[in-house]
C-alpha cells in the first residue's frame, strides 16, 4: 500500500511524496526500513523528538502533528492537525478497515468493565458465536491469549487485533474502553453497535481534571468519538451516571436497554446468594430466564446484568444468555479464591478504589455471615502511586468499615515513597476505628493477614488482582499476590489445592 492511499479520508493538512509503505510504528525504536513513523505528542512524550531516529532506521515516510519540525528531506511527509486521529485513519486503511467487518461492543464505566466483558464473550460464544476481547487483564485472540499492557490499546494494536481476529473468523470484538482511551481519541473513528456503561466513582483524578470531565470521557462512547452514535446504549438504571446518560442517549438515536436489580428492562428477581453461587430470575425484554453463575457477590449480579443486557442487544437468545453465565467459572484478579486446604477463605481481588472496597468487603461480609457467624473480614490494602491522592483517606476509610481488621501496605508506589502513600490513607482508616496493623512491604503484610486469619475468616488481599509485578521508583518488580499467598499459606503448613478449570486465567 502506497503512502498516499494510507492517507486516504485522513484529515492531512498538506503532503508530499508517495513510496510504497511496509509498516506502521508511533515508536521510533520499532521502526523497519519502508515504515511509516507517526511522530505525535503524547501524554509525556513527543514523538517529534525521535524523527530523526525513525528515519535512520530506514523509515520511508514520516507523519508528524505539529509544524515546529521541518520536513526531511528523502522521505516522504504529511502534516496533520491531530495525531492520534490521524493514526487511527491511517492504521484502519493500512488494515483494509477490518473494524468494519466486525461488530463491536464497548464497555465503560469504573468498576465491573473486565468481568462484564468476560461474561458477554461467554454469552456470544454460548450463540455459537467467535469474538475477539481486549481489556485490562488479557486479550484474546482467536486461540491465543495475549496479557494486557493496556486496557485499551492505541489504534495500531487495536486494528492489528481486529485484523487477526478477523483471520479466526471472528465476527464480533468486545472491549473495555478506558476514560483515557476516550480523552486522547484511541477509539477514533471506530463504530460501536453496542456501548454499555457499568458505574462511575471516583478514580483516575489524577488525570481528569473532576467527576465532571472524567463522566465527559466516558459520555464520549456514547456520543461517538468520530463515529455515528452506538446503535444501542446499556445503561445502569441504579447509577445516577448511567440515568444521566438515558436522555442523552435516546436523543441520540439510540435503543436505550436499561439494567438495575429492581428496576430496568433487564433486572433480577428471586436473588439467591450463596458462598459458591449467585442465582436470580433475569427478566427482560424477552422474557424470563433462571441464571446461575459461580461468580458470588451483589457486585457481580450488576456484571450479569449488564452484559445480559448487551447480549440481549446482540440478538443472543435467553437459553445463550444462561449457559455464558453458568459458564463462565472465574475471571483472574477478581474475587479469585487462593485454596490451599486452609480453614479460612483467601481472596485476590484488583479492588483499587473506595467504591471497590466498600463492594468487596461488603461481599466478604455476606460470605462469612452465611458460614461462621463469628467469621471476620482482614483486608489487605494499599494505594497506588502517581495516582489521584485524594482517594487514599477514602480507600482507607471504606477499608476499614468493611472489615475487622486492615492491613495497610503499599500497592505499585511508583516514583513516590511508599510510606508517604500510606500516610495518606491512614487518614480515613484511623476514621473508621477499625483494627490495623501498617507494613510496608507487601509480602510481609499478606503473611501477617494470613497469620491473623482463623477458622472461618475471609482475608481479602485488595488492589493488584491480576497484576504480576509491582512497580517502584527502584525497579519493576516480579509480585503476583495469588502466588504470593500460596507461598505464605504453605510457610504456614497448609497444602496447596488444585485450582478449578479457568480458575487461574486465560478462556473459561
């Protein structure tokens, strides 16, 4: 494909030359001879700086988003207004527009996207149906499952995924889309048929500048970030965000499909919440279906909802919808049970926020209240760093009111000190009055929590889920709480169990 034709419909401010094109990189360093470098202002990087790089390494034209840089001479050039949106034109014709051959779903909110997303590809795979997933923990692909590095990736990676899914015969892609990914236009130009919204709280403060700009990011799968309007909208009925998004959306154009536990056009009835179950009557537009999943806690019964809701949208039938329930056995980081014979229940869970907390010691708290009537809840817990630190007294105070005994450790403390971190959250922990103990190194303190735990006992170890490092100002280093704790369970004399089928990751 020639330089000209990857420049096709995109918004090119002027250009010259028209080589044949091998390649798409935004990162000089992975440039091959006949590439074409997109060099774009990033968050805190411009890419304009490393032109001269992309072109030492044999690029064979060079599209750049600001007129500070005088074209090279040797290589063809292109200057364009906006970059992001420029790749995203330029990667999906690269691609031959493979977005367009697949029917796309994405989910937005703060909390329940990764499960609600899991789930609905369950749905579409019980309809007989193949689909692609990106989101924050993996993305599947055909057979392959690929780790995440990015919630949602930029506009490369994501057309180069559709344009292998494509190749395993997908027909549909389910996303998590991410508020930064809708801010700085990742999504450019991509046609959701189905956009569904899961909640928001406080979180990513850091970047946006309030509630108010981050719910703007978000809205923004809703409106259409360069594309038409979704044709269906699945909004949270129980979330005063997701009302707000009802009239914006029906003025849009949109099938508006609404999901709450007692109200909406998807809701349950007849909820059964057991310690290895969650059950209900999902009623819909459809008609009524009796759902059971092994997924537990009044959290995931809003995630069943949502992406019954889409599914529904997606034309799956009841009995689908029912089996990619039951079906799917676990998602990794979330709720995910560490079972090495011990009296007590261990649980990894990616809670980072005070809204997660407060959801998942409120699981923990009905876990234990349906068992040992004496059983409590010890939280492990830490903020992460470089992040909004308004949060943190919020975390450690949604902490501690959910459990009987905290400790407060440090998370991924990136650039700042771990201990100043857990200053700030001891605020709102001190507040609650519950119970703590502080230690700073994690392993150390997922070893107390589990000294701490007897018979009966639920100890949650909150905030990294499936995260298998643990990033400091030092160094990136190997940490996966999930193996962490079965070392720390066997140190104490207990034998690891065999996990279940789908327990530890990958497709369930």
């Amino acid at each position: 494909m020639t330089f000209q034709q990857v420049l096709e419909g995109v918004e090119a401010l002027a250009s010259r030359g028209d080589p044949e094109i091998l390649g798409i990189q935004y990162d000089s360093r992975h440039v091959l001879r006949g590439d074409l470098f997109l060099a774009m202002r990033g968050e805190t990087v411009d890419g304009n700086r490393y032109i001269s790089d992309a072109i030492a390494r044999g690029a064979a034209a060079v599209v750049s988003d600001t007129a500070e840089v005088e074209p090279h001479s040797g290589v063809a050039w292109a200057r364009v207004e906006h970059g992001r949106r420029a790749l995203a034109g330029i990667c999906a014709n690269f691609y031959r527009r493979p977005a367009q051959r697949l029917t796309l779903t994405g989910i937005t909110g703060t909390n329940g996207k990764t499960t609600t997303s899991f789930l609905l590809e369950s749905m579409l795979g019980a309809s007989g149906r193949t689909s692609a997933l990106i989101g924050t923990i993996e993305y599947h692909i055909g057979p392959e499952v690929l780790r995440a590095p990015h919630t949602t990736p930029e506009a490369l990676e994501l057309n180069l995924i559709f344009d292998l899914a494509l190749g395993f015969l997908a027909g549909e892609a389910v996303m998590e889309v991410s508020s930064h990914a809708l801010a700085q236009q990742r999504v450019w130009g991509l046609g959701f048929d189905v956009a569904v919204f899961t909640n928001l709280t406080r979180d990513h403060l850091d970047y946006h500048d309030d509630m108010d700009d981050y719910f703007a990011a978000k809205r923004t799968l809703f409106t259409g970030c360069g594309a038409e309007p979704p044709r269906a909208a699945v909004l949270n009925a129980d979330d005063q965000y997701g009302a707000r998004l009802v009239p914006l959306a029906q003025s849009l154009g949109s099938e508006v499909i609404t999901y709450g536990i007692s109200r909406g056009d998807v809701r349950a009835a007849a909820l059964e919440m057991g310690r290895q179950s969650t059950a209900f009557q999902l009623q819909t537009p459809q008609g009524k279906i009796k759902v059971v999943s092994p997924l537990v806690g009044r959290v995931n019964v809003y995630n069943i909802l949502a992406a019954a809701a889409a599914a529904h949208a997606r034309g799956c039938s009841l009995e689908a919808i029912a089996r990619g329930v039951a079906s799917l056995q676990s998602v990794p980081g979330r709720f995910q049970s560490v079972d090495c014979g011990q009296p007590f229940t261990v649980v990894v869970d990616y809670a980072h926020t005070d809204d997660a907390l407060r959801n998942l010691t409120a699981v923990a708290r009905e876990f234990v209240s349906r068992g040992n009537k004496s059983g409590r809840v010890i939280t492990v817990f830490g903020c992460g760093g470089d992040r909004d630190r308004a949060k943190r007294p919020l975390m450690g105070e949604a902490a501690g009111r959910g459990s009987d005994f905290v400790v407060l450790t440090s998370d991924n403390p990136r650039s700042e000190d771990p201990l100043a971190i857990m200053n700030d959250a001891l605020i709102g922990l001190q507040r609650s009055g519950a119970p703590y103990r502080a230690e700073a190194d994690r392993r150390k303190a997922i070893v107390l929590a589990l000294s701490q735990a007897k018979p009966g006992d639920i100890v949650l170890i909150a905030g990294k889920g499936h995260e298998k490092v643990q990033v400091t100002a030092q160094a990136t280093l190997p940490f996966d709480d999930v193996q962490v704790a079965r070392e720390a369970l066997a140190a104490l004399g207990h034998a690891p169990v065999a996990e279940p089928a789908g327990a530890a990751g990958g497709r369930a």
